[in-house]
C-alpha cells in the first residue's frame, strides 16, 4: 500500500481511499438496532469498541474471543483497496450490530436518523489527540503523508487533517446530544474511573449487569490487557497497512502525553486556537 494524499468530501478532508467509496457510506442502510460508537479519531474509539463488545458479549462469552475488534465492530467509512469495505462488512452482519465512526455529525449517513439509531460518543482532549494522531498517520499507511510533527500540529489546528477539525467534531456532536439518544463520554474520565463509566454505558444500553461483571469488563478492557490482546491491539493487520515498528496502534494509552511532544511554542499557538474555537466554554476537558 502506498500513501495517498487526502480528498474533500463535502468539505471535509478524507482518507484518498475513503473518499472513493463515499457513495456507499451516503447510502448505507442503518437498522434501529444498530448502536453507533461515534469519535474523532485517537479518542479512544477502540477502547469503546471493545468496552461495549463485552457488555454485548456477556450472554455470549466466546464472541470477543472470534474476531479482531476491526471485524467485531466494523468501521463504516473503511475502505481500502483489495479489503472488505466497512459498508460492505457492516451489510453482511447479522444485527444488533455495533458500527465505528470517526464521521462529524453532519456527515453521518440518514439512514442513521431515520431509524433512531443511539450514539456513544467519546471525547478526549485536543492535545493528546493531536499527538496520538500524528504517530498514527506514521504508522498507519493508508494515511496522507504526516510531513513533521510541526507540520502536522499546523494541519491540525486548522482542520486539515483526515475528519477536519477536532473542535467542530466535539462540538456537533455535543451539541446533537441534546436533542438525540447519545451518551457523551469523556476518555479522561474513562481513565479515572472505568468501572464508573461502563456502568453509564451499560444503563445505556438498557442493561443490567452485576459489579462483578463490570469489574471484569474493566480488568479486560485496562490499556495492559487491550495491549497484550491480538484481538485488540491491531496487530493481525498486515505491517504494508500499519507498522507497529514504527509506532504501536496501542502506544501509551495516557492523559498529558503531550507535554512530551509539544515545545512551548507550539503550546502557545494552540492554547491561542483553543481559546478561539473552545471558549464559549459549553465543554471542557482535563488534559
Ligand atoms: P495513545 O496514542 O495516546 O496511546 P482510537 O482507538 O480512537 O484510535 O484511540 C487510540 C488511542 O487510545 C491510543 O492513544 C491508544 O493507546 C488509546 N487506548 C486504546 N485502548 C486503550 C485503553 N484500554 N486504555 C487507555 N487508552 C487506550
């Protein structure tokens, strides 16, 4: 696999291979069964996937055993060349079916309004992700070429990168959980607490599981666990698609990473553009 430079869709700026399969992601039929699992990228989304697949899987208990997270919970706007499309895989399920999207809220197919699907969103905060994303685009080939990490943190401030701008992602969909069934969380809070935040998402789903059971979900779902699982860490996909020897998919799973990765400089422009978009204050974040 080669890397291939983004593409706007709808104004958004989109994976090249992505974008050649939109058509089938505008016209993907959602069921009123499906539960969506809605982030920005680097926000935690497989940590989610995985989270809500146990709860799914507890009256199931071989069924996280099956499958890579990647099959478990197919990604909706996939799509890379010789491989099954996320719509395509997303077809073949057999509902309830749990769907992965990093889509801004306004891109998010109709089908998924029309059938009342419910979201799980999560946040995490803008300068962790912005790290976590850059060594993501290295890694993971399908991706435009990352440029330096100055470059990168550029593109990202201004909506540049693959999904647009983090602040608008947040914000639309903090602001759609006001009028629809989404359960905003927060991977900060995830990190805190994990068994406080399962419990909200297993209420969530309209289920109801001992403690002893969320304990365990939470032991399975630690950063160590994920890391050391196959069928979480990323690992079963060929190193021409992501090389973990570049940087592993699950890298270190932190709050504050990027104190590590930011000079001064480039913390003062940032805060400047976070200040901008973010100070309206509706949402706030612990980084
Ligand atoms: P870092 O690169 O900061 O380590 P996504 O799944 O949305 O792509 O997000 C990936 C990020 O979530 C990575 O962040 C990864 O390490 C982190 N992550 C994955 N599983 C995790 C877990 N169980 N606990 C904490 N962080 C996790």
């Amino acid at each position: 696999m080669s890397r291939q430079p983004a593409k706007l869709v709808r104004g958004m700026p989109l994976l090249g291979p992505f974008a050649a399969n939109w058509e089938n992601v505008e016209k993907f039929q959602a069921r009123p069964d499906d539960l969506l699992i809605a982030t920005y990228p680097k926000s935690g989304t497989t940590w989610m996937s995985e989270i809500v697949d146990q709860i799914v899987a507890v009256s199931n208990s071989e069924r996280c055993k099956t499958a890579a997270i990647y099959e478990r919970v197919p990604f909706l706007e996939y799509a890379v060349p010789d491989m099954p499309s996320g719509t395509q895989a997303l077809d073949q399920r057999a509902s309830p079916r749990l769907i992965k999207t990093h889509l801004p809220v306004e891109l998010l197919p109709k089908s998924f309004w029309d059938n009342k699907v419910k979201v799980i969103y999560v946040a995490r905060n803008a300068k962790d992700v912005a790290v976590s994303y850059y060594h993501f685009y290295r890694m993971a080939i399908v991706h435009p070429e990352p440029g330096t990490w100055d470059e990168f943190l550029d593109s990202y401030i201004n909506g540049k990168v693959c999904f647009g701008s983090w602040s608008a992602h947040v914000k639309g969909w903090w602001q759609k959980a006001k009028e629809w069934d989404v359960l905003y969380l927060f991977y900060e809070d995830m990190l805190e607490d994990p068994t406080r935040e399962i419990r909200k998402v297993v209420k969530f789903m309209g289920k109801d599981l001992p403690e002893e059971t969320v304990e365990k979900i939470a032991s399975q779902t630690s950063f160590k666990a994920m890391k050391q699982n196959e069928l979480s860490n990323y690992s079963m996909v060929p190193s021409s698609v992501m090389d973990h020897s570049i940087s592993p998919f699950m890298r270190k799973g932190v709050c504050g990473d990027w104190k590590n990765q930011f000079t001064v400089a480039q913390n003062e422009k940032f805060d400047e553009y976070y200040q901008r978009e973010m100070s309206d204050g509706a949402l706030s974040f612990r980084s």
